[in-house]
C-alpha cells in the first residue's frame, strides 16, 4: 500500500523562528539603546526634511496616484499628506535616505538601519488613527523607538558576516527583512504570522546592486530602501490577511534561498539578537556621503587651509583606506549624477580639500562643473592599508580609517593625516551629539516657522516625554 504524504506544515526555519521570538518576547532594557534610537529618529527626520529641497527627491513624493489621500491614513512629515501606510512608508524613507545623511552600520554587507523608519513610523501613525477612530489607544514613540532598536538589529546582525553584496545583491534585502518582522508585529501579527511576513520577504525578488556600483551608480540608490520597506509592510498587511506563509523558505532544497541565491550556505548569525547594534550605530553628523567616505572628508578638510592656495602647485594625492573603503567607494571615472559622486572617495577628497567643507550641494552639477575638481582627482591614487583593513574588520575597534598625503611639484610633501574613527562612531558620542542635535534644529527651520520649531525640538529632547506621546500627535507635529 502507498503511503499517504503528510499534510502537516514543516517547521519554520531557525533564521525566521528565532527573528520572531525576539521581536515578540525580547524586552530592550538598554537607556542608551532607547537615548540612542531617539537621536536617530531626529536625525533620520531631519535629513528628510533637507532633502525636500531636492526636486530630484520630491518628485517621486506624495500618492502613487494624484489625489489619492486617505483620510486618517498616516502623516508624512514636513508635508501636508495622510497616505495609506504602504505608499507613506515610502515617502518617509526616501526623504530620510535620499542625501544618504542618516545612520550606517559597518559590517560585511553594509547597512543604514534607519531606513526601516519609514515602515515602522507610517505603520505605528496608521494603525493609531486606526485604534482612535474606532474608540481605542493610540501606539506611544515609545513603541516605535522599541520597533527601531529591533529593525537595526536584526537588519545590523544579519548583515554583520552574511555578504549579500558579493553575491550582487543590494543590501536593501534586509530592510525588506527587518521591516517586515517589526511591522507584523506593530500591527498586532501573532508569531505565525510574523514568520509569514519574514517568509514572503525572503521569497520576494530582490534588488541587483547595479544602481549602487560604478559605472552604474544612479539615483535608484536613494529610494531603494524606500523600496524595501513599503514592500515589507505590504507583506505584512497580506501576511495579517491569512495568507500563507513558507516556513521553509531558506533551507528548502534546490529552490531555497540558501540554494538558489546563496552558494548552498546557511547563513552565519554571530551574536545573539539585543541592542548592539543600535548601541553602536555610526551618525553621518557633518558629512553626507557613503559611509566610507566619512574620515575622508575629515582629512580632507583638515589639509584644506594648508593647501588651498596651492592647487596649482600639486603633483599627486596619494590616499589609504581599508579593503572595504577601495572596493565600494572608489570612483575615478567620470561622474554623471549627484548619486555617483557621493560614492567617490577621489570627488569626496577633491571637494574638502579644494573648499574646506562638504555638503548634500556639492554634490550637485552646478559645483561639479568646476574644473579643479576633476583636475585634482585624476592626480589621486587609493591604496590599501592592512592596518585600516583590520581595525575596521575587528568587532571591538569597528573604526573607518583613512588617511592623506599631497605631494607638491617641488618635491615637498604635506604631513600625512589620518583620522580612525569618524565623527559619528560610538567613541566620539560626546563631541558628536550636540553638533547631531544642532543639525536636527538646522533641518526644521527648513520648514517649520519658530513656534513649530521650537515644540518639536523640545519634545524631541525630553526622553520621556517623547516616550509618552501617542505617535498620531507626534506625526501631527511633524506635518505641514
């Protein structure tokens, strides 16, 4: 006699499992994790307030359809709409993402974990104005700083030894990830369900890193992670409908992520899910650019006043980075678009040294028009130092090290410098903060008048009070 096929449904795989147990049942007990979250949601906000001033950006902004609002749908902020979640989460993250200004995380495939925001911020907003109208609480900032210290981890952990990019494909496959899990949850997905959502992200198509590497790089880059996490509470919407899940998504033969897309390897989960990496997000506070390119700009701009009147007068630039920094960010070809030139570590360096700062701007066509800009990059080689290569690698040192040396025509050479750890690290909290607070005021008297200004910036700073308010009244605040 044959024997029947079981019915009964496998059990999940371990990565899936274990990213729901700890969105479900972890509770965050870390006051710097929370002091933390805070500061990254004011400065992920606030750099999409500045990037309102892109038309480049706000074009793609607003409903998919014109019109198409929702009443009591979710703020966007800085703007007048109420959206449904899904096309919110979009705006929100774009903005936030779009002068790649806000947090990163170094680790084998990179990562910005503030990206996550947009799903979790419209998805917190709707269901609030959801709970309201039919005669319920709101959600408290509290959850969503509880939901963002959870996207970073997972998104930070995940990426920490599991290289996606050399695969090729783009590091946003774990916003998708990440997002998907603390949205079904914020909307009230039971722990089945959340696996569902997690199963549907890993099963979906997944971004190329075609837009992200040269001589490709465009503007895609920008709203990909907006991309990833409207995508993830779609998933979760459809995850909360019943829809089934693919428990065994990863590990399934043959046709199973780790097969199809990943050269037959299980992922490698090197530390048990918390708030590392939350605690140890890196701000791009004074310098918007690729990750990598933040030290460089830092001693760029501290040989500028040395050699800004000798321009003429320079044979060569030669500069060290680590093994990551010469791979991913290091650009001599010519630069078409905003886009690619924040990915160059020779256009970085060439704007800080020639002008003594950086800003989202410079990127722009109207200052690469300026001719000591390539003039001065073609005379700049990036070397490798082993040194940088394993101070970055190690888990316990984490820095980004870079360091530049011109040579003049007449032989002389300026002193070499060398920057370890970047404004934003962990190690320089304390010089960092209030430079990060003073450009969250900056960003809002972009588009708030003073009295406005001043209750969002009040509120922001006051830990507690910030905690307590229901995330529709803050989402009010925010908007136009």
């Amino acid at each position: 006699m044959a024997q029947k096929k079981s019915s009964k449904v496998p059990a999940p795989d371990r990565v899936l499992a274990n990213i729901a147990d700890y969105v479900i049942k972890h509770r965050i007990t870390s006051k710097l994790a929370y002091t933390t979250a805070r500061h990254c949601m004011m400065d992920a906000l606030g750099c999409g307030l500045e990037a309102l001033s892109y038309p480049a950006c706000t074009k793609l902004l607003g409903p998919v359809v014109p019109g198409a609002v929702m009443p009591n749908g979710a703020r966007v902020h800085g703007t007048p709409w109420q959206l449904d979640p899904i096309t919110a989460a979009f705006n929100i993250s774009a903005m936030n993402r779009w002068l790649d200004f806000n947090d990163a995380f170094m680790a084998a495939s990179g990562a910005h974990p503030s990206d996550n925001l947009g799903g979790i911020l419209a998805s917190a907003d709707y269901l609030s104005r959801r709970e309201i109208e039919n005669g319920g609480r709101a959600l408290a900032m509290r959850d969503v700083l509880t939901a963002m210290i959870k996207a970073h981890e997972i998104q930070g952990v995940l990426s920490l030894e599991n290289n996606f990019v050399e695969l090729g494909l783009d590091n946003v496959i774990l916003v998708k990830v990440a997002s998907a899990a603390v949205v079904t949850h914020l909307l009230g997905g039971s722990r089945e369900e959340i696996i569902n959502a997690l199963s549907h992200a890993w099963l979906d198509g997944h971004p190329l890193r075609t837009y992200r590497i040269k001589p490709t790089l465009g503007s895609r880059k920008s709203w990909a992670a907006a991309d990833a996490t409207s995508r993830a509470v779609r998933l979760a919407l459809i995850a909360l409908s019943g829809e089934m899940g693919y428990p065994t998504v990863l590990s399934a033969k043959q046709w199973g992520f780790y097969d199809t897309l990943f050269r037959g390897k299980p992922f490698v989960i090197s530390r048990p899910y918390g708030s590392y990496v939350m605690e140890n997000i890196q701000f791009k506070i004074a310098i918007p650019s690729g990750i990598h390119g933040q030290t460089a700009a830092e001693c760029a701009m501290t040989l500028h006043p040395l050699i800004k009147d000798r321009l003429d007068d320079i044979k060569a630039v030669r500069m060290w980075t680590h093994q990551s920094g010469r791979h991913l960010i290091t650009a001599n070809i010519p630069l078409t678009n905003p886009a690619a030139r924040d990915h160059s570590l020779q256009y970085i360096s060439a704007i800080g040294l020639i002008f003594g700062r950086l800003t989202a701007a410079d990127y722009e066509d109207d200052i690469a028009a300026d001719p000591r800009i390539d003039a001065l990059r073609y005379k700049m080689s990036v070397e490798i130092d082993e040194r940088f290569t394993k101070a970055f690698r190690d888990p316990e040192v984490r820095a980004n090290p870079y360091a530049i040396e011109i040579e003049f025509k007449d032989g002389s050479k300026t002193r070499r410098v060398e920057v370890q750890y970047p404004l934003g690290h962990p190690r320089r909290r304390k010089e960092g903060i209030p430079l990060l607070i003073r450009k969250f005021e900056t960003n809002l008297a972009r588009v708030f008048a003073p009295k406005r200004q001043k209750a969002i910036l009040e509120m922001c700073n006051d830990q507690r009070r910030l905690e307590q308010t229901p995330v529709n009244a803050f989402m009010d605040l925010m908007a136009t």
